[in-house]
C-alpha cells in the first residue's frame, strides 16, 4: 500500500504496530486483574491468591498453625506466602508481557513500563 514511500510507508508500519501493542497492553491490564496467582508458606499451611496485579485476594490458613505461643511464626508464615504470591503475579506479569513483545517482533525479554 505505502511501497512508493520508502521511509514514510515503514513510519506508517510502525505507527500501526504501536497502536496495536498499546491495545493489547491495555487489554493484558484488565487480565491481569483476573489472572490468579497462589503462594505458599509452612510446606503449605498458609496460601496467599493474589492477582496477577499484586492485589491480595484470598488468605487460606491451616487451623493447626493456631497456638498461642507460636503468634510470631504463624505472623512469618502469613507474611511469607503473601511475598510470594506477590512475586509469582510479578513473574506472571513479566510472562505475559513478554508474549506481547514477542508478538510485536521485539525481544522478549525487553522491559516494558508496566
């Protein structure tokens, strides 16, 4: 369509492609308020879900952690899994827009503002 441009016609290729990346970065924005991650702690007696964002969303704790005199383990434990559902969504963030980038024929591991 824009052959007889030279520069301008890949200007114009660029500018489409920008576009469709800026839609599909917003698109990913909204999933990402629905991808859920879960993290563990205590071989699994306390999970956290957050979403993809970061956000908390859910706290499970086994009952047996409950004792009195283990408040400051139990306190760890909760602190520990919520860090680590927070960094799985932080990696799952990353995934995600490494796919967009890769689409866009950019390097994958390229580091978008997010």
């Amino acid at each position: 369509m824009l052959k007889g441009l030279g520069q301008l016609g890949d200007m114009a290729g660029m500018m489409q492609k920008a576009q469709a990346m800026q839609k599909r970065m917003e698109s990913l924005q909204e999933e990402l308020h629905d991808m859920m991650v879960t993290g563990e702690s205590g071989t699994g007696l306390v999970k956290a879900t957050c979403s993809a964002k970061g956000e908390l969303k859910g706290l499970d704790i086994d009952p047996s952690i409950f004792n009195a005199d283990e408040k400051e383990v139990v306190e760890d434990l909760i602190l520990a899994a919520i860090k680590d559902a927070q960094a799985k969504a932080s990696e799952k963030a990353q995934e995600e827009m490494g796919k967009i980038t890769e689409e866009m024929g950019l390097p994958k591991d390229m580091k978008l503002p997010f």
